[in-house]
C-alpha cells in the first residue's frame, strides 16, 4: 500500500496545451494492464544469486534495504522494472553472472523489504512534489513491508492522475517535457482501445519521470525508514532523495 504527499509548491507559469486531468478532491485507483507479461515462478527463490553483487544496503547500523532492491551505481540493477508497466513484468538476475533473466517468485515479492522488517517505508523524490509512503499490505497479513509491497506501492503511487492545479504549479519546460513522456507512453500501447484508454485518462505522475522510467535500485536515506530512489534511462540514472 503506497500514500503520495505533497512537499514543495512552485509558482504558476503559462500552461501548455495538455490532457485530461483528475479533480483535486477525487480518489482514483490504479488500473493495471499487461504487455507481455511475465508469469511470477512459484520456483526457488533467485534473489540469493543478488548477495555478492548486491550487498544490503545500510542506512543505519541496524537497517538495511533488500538486494532484491538495492541500488549499485557500479552495476546493472537486479531486477528489470519498467515504471509505466505492471510490476508483474519485472525480471530478476539469474546466477552469479546475471546473464540471464526470470520472473519474480513468490518468494522474492514476500520477502521483507528490509532487515529488521519495517511497518512504514517512506520515498521522498526531491525533483518531484510527491513522495511515497509504502505500508504492509493487508493481504499478507505479517504487519511489515515486503519487496512486493515496494514494487506495487511504487507503481501504484506512480499511476495516479495529476490534477490541473499539479499541472498549472510546473513551469512551461516541465509542461512539455512531461506532455511528451505522456505521448511517449500513450503510443506504447498495444492496442487501439489501450492506446485511447491512456489519452482519455490524462497524464500520470509516472509522466513526471520524463525519458527516466527505468527502477535502478533504492539506496539510505536520512534515516532508519526513509529511502532514496534512483530511476534512469539506458545506463543513464538519475537519484531521489529520500527523507526530509
């Protein structure tokens, strides 16, 4: 389960021509389609294949991140996660060499997200006017944050609607940078009816991310449950900040 907070304001600027957007007071959920998907492996675990390359990363003397989750700015990510599509398409690294790639197993997606287990995550992009806080899922009922509830809190989080009052606070770059990652990803689509679904539900604050939609790991923050989320292009990535 993920929650959004609002944390910086910026002045209004001229607005570019954009798409529909979500009333202020509404509550939208995510809808969740599915390109390609990859089928979750009920098979062994793969995520101890990760612990030599991706050591846990440490935010505290008694914290520390998954490695399922752990950014390594020497190395590919472990995982392969693409922010505009569902979490059920992640791939995981294969073996001590990572050649190859699978499917997340049950395993992996239950695990907790942290050691000691924690209750309460919390996401800050400081390049965003959003952070995300990611709590237990209610399903699973063990009361602690798991791998799988980051991996779906965050897509969750990254799905919902941008108000005209978010659009009409960014300046007139930022506009048509993120009106263009919204065509980018309305385009992506597989089919007529997907493509027109996405342009009539307007921009999403996965739009925000730009060209930088690619999940490379989450590394400390400025306390014991507070991350930084680095996101990228290619080889190229760019670092959230997580805390206050």
């Amino acid at each position: 389960m993920a929650h959004f907070h609002h944390h910086r304001h910026h002045p209004s600027h001229t607005s570019v021509s954009a798409p529909v957007f979500a009333h202020p007071t509404a509550h939208h959920h995510s809808h969740t389609r599915h390109t390609r998907p990859v089928p979750i492996s009920s098979t062994s675990s793969t995520a101890r294949h990760l612990r030599h390359a991706y050591a846990p990363a440490r935010v505290h003397p008694t914290a520390a991140v998954d490695a399922v989750l752990a950014y390594n700015h020497s190395a590919r990510p472990p995982i392969e996660f693409d922010l505009t599509l569902s979490p059920s398409q992640i791939l995981i690294a294969q073996g001590p060499s990572r050649s190859s790639y699978a499917g997340l197993t049950q395993r992996d997606l239950s695990s907790p997200a942290t050691t000691p287990p924690m209750a309460y995550i919390h996401i800050r992009c400081d390049d965003l006017p959003w952070s995300i806080d990611v709590y237990p899922s209610t399903d699973s009922g063990s009361g602690v944050v798991t791998v799988g509830d980051v991996l779906h809190g965050i897509y969750r989080a990254l799905r919902r609607r941008v108000s005209s009052a978010e659009w009409d606070a960014s300046s007139p770059g930022m506009q048509q940078r993120v009106r263009d990652a919204w065509l980018r990803r309305c385009k992506r689509q597989q089919s007529h009816k997907e493509r027109s679904y996405e342009s009539n539900n307007g921009l999403r604050r996965v739009d925000w991310l730009t060209k930088y939609t690619v999940f490379r790991g989450l590394s400390p923050g400025k306390s014991h449950d507070h991350w930084v989320m680095h996101v990228g292009q290619g080889e190229k990535s760019v670092k959230f900040w997580a805390g206050s």
